[in-house]
C-alpha cells in the first residue's frame, strides 16, 4: 500500500487509468489488486524526475 501511497502523490500528471482487481492470488493465499497509470510523452520527464526523487528518498531511508 505505502507503493500506491507514494506513487498517488501529485504531479497529477500521472492519470489513473484503472484498477485491475483480484488478478493475481500470491504464494500465500492473499488475492492482488494492480492500479494502472498512465503518462503520456510530454509528462514524462517531469514524472521520471519526480519517480526518481521519491526512490533516491525512500533508499536513503531503508539503506542500513
């Protein structure tokens, strides 16, 4: 859920296409839901710099 949190934050260029719900059942039983975005051309360079941002922050965060 943090993954989805994260990614749901502004630039609200990132469009929420669809939720793909009760598509995948993992290894220990629990039922996955897959949220699916999309960007288009223009947005992106924004959006990979922000993606980026966020990864460089969350591995400072969890790095030992």
């Amino acid at each position: 859920m943090r993954k989805v949190l994260a990614f749901c934050r502004p630039p609200a260029s990132r469009q929420q296409e669809g939720v793909f719900r009760d598509h995948r059942i993992l290894r220990e039983g629990h039922i996955r839901h897959s949220i699916y975005y999309s960007v288009i051309r223009e947005e992106w360079p924004q959006v990979r710099d922000q993606l980026e941002a966020e990864q460089s922050t969350y591995a400072s965060a969890h790095t030992a």
